[in-house]
C-alpha cells in the first residue's frame, strides 16, 4: 500500500464530508438534543467519559502493573482541564498524584513507568511545588547522565509517547536544555530504527520490521502510531519553536498525518491492522482517539492544512462519540497489547478514555 498524494487526499477528504453527513445523523442526539462539534456537546460528553472511567477503574494486572495506562487517562484529563477550566479535572489528576506520592514507577530507565511525569508536570506549572516533581527530575537526571541510544532504552514505539513528552516540559520547569539535548537524541534514534519512511508508520518494535502478515501486507498496529502522534504533540507543547528540532517534529506530523487520513475507515474510526482493515475489522478508539488528538492539533494551530484535514477529524470525532455507551462507558478499546487484534464493543480501558479526553479537548477549539 502507498501513502496518498496530496490531490488524492483532498479528493478523500470531499468523499469523507459524504460520509459525515451520514454519521453525524445517527449520532448527533445520542446524548443530548445537541451538535455533537458544539462546545456544549464535546464538554458534556467528555465529563461523562471521565466519570465513568474514574468510577470504573481497570483492575491493575501484570500487564498494567506500573500505572502506565491510568498514567495515560490522566494526560487527557489534565488536558480537559486546561481547555475548559473545569475545577473538578485538576482536583481528581491532584487526587491521584497525592495517592501516586508523586514518584515515577519502580523501573527509572523504562519508559512506561515515566508516562506519570507528564501530569506531576502540569500540575507543578500551576502549583509551583517542587516536591511535586522532585522525584520525577531525579529518574530523568540518572537517565541524561548516563545516556543511551532510543532503541535501546525506546525500543517500542509506544514509549515515544510515555517518556518525550516528559522531557521537554522537565525542561520547561528547569530551564535545563540538557532535558530536550536527550529526547531529541533518543527520539530521532529510535525513528532511525523504526519509522518506515515509504509508508510514514512505525513498527511496534524490531520484531515486525520486514515481517508480512497472512494476507502479505505490512504490519503497522494502530495504537502504536497512534502513541507516536499523540507524543509528536505532547513533546511540541513545550519545544521552544527556535529548537533546532522544532520543525523536523513538524515535519513528521505532516508525513503521518498524510498516511493516517488515507487508512481512516469510512466511520471516522481506524482498524488495529492500519494496512489490512480485515485482518481485525472491527472499528477501535484508543488508536483512532489519538490520531483525532493529534490531527485537531494539528488544524488548530496551522501546522496541517484544515481543508483537507478538518473532514477527517470531524469524521473521526463522529465515530469516537458513537463509541460512547450512554453510560459514559467508552468502548472499542482494544486491550492491552503490542500488535494488532481484534477487539469489541464492551472492551475499555484507561488510555483510551484519556486519548478520548485529549481528541476532545481539541475538538472544542476547532472551529
């Protein structure tokens, strides 16, 4: 499979304004008599999800034994609060990090257990209380004084997510440059192993670099990129724009943007398999959640064309809502994993409902 052109794609684009037409009638009054693009609506329904997933919280297991995936619902609900303003997003991601006793998880050189810095962080910024952050800077200190190649210690493309975005606002909080000297080295090592330049995705790891699924196609697993782009954003918020990185970030958005809107299913929502939609055919949200948070960002500050991109993500917005249960519950989340596979309506889990929190949060700046 080839990446579109860019004529191909806003010829995609004028089909998808089509479908979205169609997807919005069957969603739009779900929840509320209401425009599911509103503010009132997208506010609305993401304290709903956040309720629920507060209320339901996923049991922890050998898989998630590090606080790594409720570390990623909490950066959706930090970013809740920072676009509304809503008192009660910041009080429960405080609530949590008092109950975390604001330290990184047990390993300090694995990504996973980092992910938890990236709310200490924006907490700090408001509170300005260094123990908030204390132990965070210290797992990040031994890390740049003994520095190692990205696809050693980022050997998944999952932790371009976890850790980056730690980085750069560690470096924002200490004005130490020796944060982001580390995560672009590591960053750009770890693209040099595992972004496939023909078809701008990234494999999981190295086991599925030149490897063909049962129906000869490459696999590129949808979460897994979607955990890129979500940390191509996360790591821009803090990069000062004359960092000499800044636009090869940039660069990268635009190059998987591109490749994401040509794999998007006709119901806004990605397959696990990015190449092989039949391989599992069931639509899934954490991965689509993420790939609408980055695209909206992307439109939202002018660094993706919002012609040819605002379908898509207004697309991908309709498929993400009707993924919502009524009780707020959000599902087609695929568990926890490394590949693609298939997945259910009932499935949830924590970092979907946080990739839905930050689709969300810019979905209501999109205009």
């Amino acid at each position: 499979m080839k990446i579109e052109d860019e004529h191909g794609l806003m010829k995609k684009s004028f089909i998808l304004i089509v479908c979205l037409c169609a997807a919005c009638a069957s969603v739009s009054h779900k929840f509320f008599d209401d425009d599911i693009y509103s503010k009132r609506f997208i506010t609305s329904i993401m304290r709903k999800v956040c309720d629920w997933q507060i209320a339901n919280p996923v049991e922890l297991n050998s898989k998630n034994s590090n606080k790594w995936a409720r570390s990623a619902f909490y950066t959706g609900v930090m970013a809740a609060y920072s676009t509304t303003q809503d008192e009660t997003y910041l009080d429960q991601a405080v609530t949590w990090a008092e109950a975390e006793g604001w330290k990184a998880g047990e390993r300090p050189r694995h990504a996973d257990d980092h992910t938890c810095g990236q709310t200490y962080l924006e907490i700090y910024f408001l509170k300005k209380d260094p123990a908030m952050i204390a132990d965070i800077k210290s797992t990040f200190d031994s890390v740049i004084n003994n520095p190692k190649p990205g696809r050693e210690d980022w050997w998944w493309c999952d932790a371009l997510f976890m850790a980056p975005p730690v980085l750069s606002r560690l470096a924002a909080a200490t004005g130490d440059d020796r944060y982001l000297a580390v995560m672009n080295a590591m960053w750009w090592d770890t693209t040099d192993f595992l972004y496939d330049e023909d078809e701008g995705f990234y494999y999981r790891d190295k086991r599925f670099i030149g490897k063909l699924n049962a129906n000869g196609q490459k696999i590129f697993w949808s979460r897994g990129n979607g955990w890129v782009m979500g940390g191509i954003i996360r790591v821009l918020e803090y990069l000062p724009e004359d960092n000499p990185y800044f636009n090869r970030y940039i660069g990268l958005l635009r190059t998987m943007a591109v490749s994401v809107a040509g794999v998007q299913g006709e119901d806004g929502l990605w397959r696990t398999s990015l190449f092989d939609p039949d391989e599992a055919p069931a639509p899934e949200t954490s991965g689509s959640g993420f790939f609408c948070y980055a695209l909206a960002w992307g439109v939202n500050n002018g660094y993706l064309d919002r012609e040819t991109y605002e379908p898509v993500v207004k697309q991908a917005w309709a498929g993400l809502v009707s993924a919502v249960h009524s009780s707020g519950k959000l599902g087609w989340v695929q568990e926890i994993g490394h590949k693609p596979e298939d997945v259910s309506r009932d499935d949830n889990q924590e970092y979907g409902s946080g990739a839905f929190l930050l689709a969300g949060s810019e979905m209501v700046k999109l205009k």
